[in-house]
C-alpha cells in the first residue's frame, strides 16, 4: 500500500510539474504587455504613442491600417493578417522612424 501512495504521489508532482504552453515571457495573449513581436501569439507588439506601454494586439484586417516592417519588434501600426498585403510606400527612412503606414489589401484582388 505504501508503494502505491509514493507512486500515485509521484504522478502528481510529476503532473504539477509540467508547464503551461502560455508562458510568462513568450507566447503571450492579446493585450499582455511585451517587449517585441516575438513574445506575442499573433506576433504583433503594438504601442499607440512613443511613451506608452506596448501590449499584444491582433494583427490587422484587410482595409486597415498596417505597418510593412518594424526594425525595432514593436509597431504602432500592426503588420496584416495572412493572405494580405501591406500597400506602402517603403523607404529606408520610414522603416527608421517607423512611419512607414499603408493600408492591408487582399494579395489576389491587389494583382488584378
């Protein structure tokens, strides 16, 4: 009897011990503040102003505004969902000072 009580209480650190697939530095729910795209489910870090506090946001939906690329893992517009595109004009000097806004467009309607 005792062995069984050791191996069931085993199991059960065993169990506890396993971590959650949601982390505290990655994988990250909207909403959650972060530090770059990387932590994020939707992979998308967004702050409103240069001063505030970044947090996890979904990425951007067609005919909404949408940044191309960020140098630094955090945007004030966030990049489009998959299958979009983002229509901007890109320069070297808007990816620096992270300007470089246009509008998430549909890739196969954009080609026609």
């Amino acid at each position: 009897m005792e062995k069984v009580l050791v191996l069931l209480l085993l199991a059960l650190a065993v169990a506890y011990a396993v971590p959650d697939p949601r982390g505290l530095i990655i994988n990250l729910k909207e909403g959650e503040l972060c530090l770059n795209s990387v932590q994020c489910q939707s992979k998308c870090c967004h702050r409103d102003t240069g001063l505030s506090l970044a947090r996890c946001a979904p990425k951007a939906r067609e005919s909404s505004e949408c940044s191309a690329f960020t140098l630094y893992g955090v945007y004030y517009k966030c990049p489009c969902e998959r299958g979009l595109t983002c229509e901007v004009d890109r320069t070297i000097v808007g990816s620096i000072t992270n300007t470089n806004f246009g509008v998430c467009l549909d890739a196969s309607r954009s080609r026609k």
